[in-house]
C-alpha cells in the first residue's frame, strides 16, 4: 500500500512539472527557431506549417500564404521557404 502511494506522489508530481509546457509557457523564439531548423520539407505550404507548429504547441494560424505566431507579447509571420534550408523564414 505505501509502495501505491509513492508511486501516486511521484505521478502528480511528475504531471505538476510538466503543465507549463503544455500551456506553451516555455515558448521562446530560440526554441520557435531550433524546432524550424531541424527539418526540411521544399512542399511545406502555411496550412500544414501551421499544424506543424500547433502540434507543437505553439499558438499558430496561417494567414494567405504566411503564418501568425504569437510568442508571449510578440507576433512573428512565418513565411515557407521552398528549397532553402529549414521550413520556413521567420519575420516580426
């Protein structure tokens, strides 16, 4: 019964620590561009940019042929970038 417990303490515990990264408190631009850099897809419209990012928890939208993303207080458009390395540029 004490072995239930602990392992109980050690799930909610493990569960408290990990709720600021699924309400994407953890977002920063760094970690925006590390994720961006890491794969390359020439045929990345901002449709599936957008979900791309969304599955990442990051708040998201595509916009025409662009993509809004809203890090804390600031709004990044992200445009899709081809054949050049990444998925996509980046401007505020």
């Amino acid at each position: 019964m004490r072995w239930l417990k602990a392992i109980m303490i050690v799930c909610i515990i493990a569960v408290s620590l990990n709720t600021g990264m699924a309400f994407g408190e953890n977002e920063s631009i760094s970690s925006l561009k590390n994720l961006l850099t890491s794969f390359d897809d020439p045929g990345i419209n901002s449709q599936d940019l957008a979900f791309f990012l969304v599955t990442h928890n990051y708040d998201a939208t595509p916009v025409g042929s662009q993509v809004k993303v809203k890090l804390n207080t600031e709004v990044y458009l992200l445009i899709p970038n081809g054949d050049r390395a990444g998925l996509c540029d980046i401007k505020l």
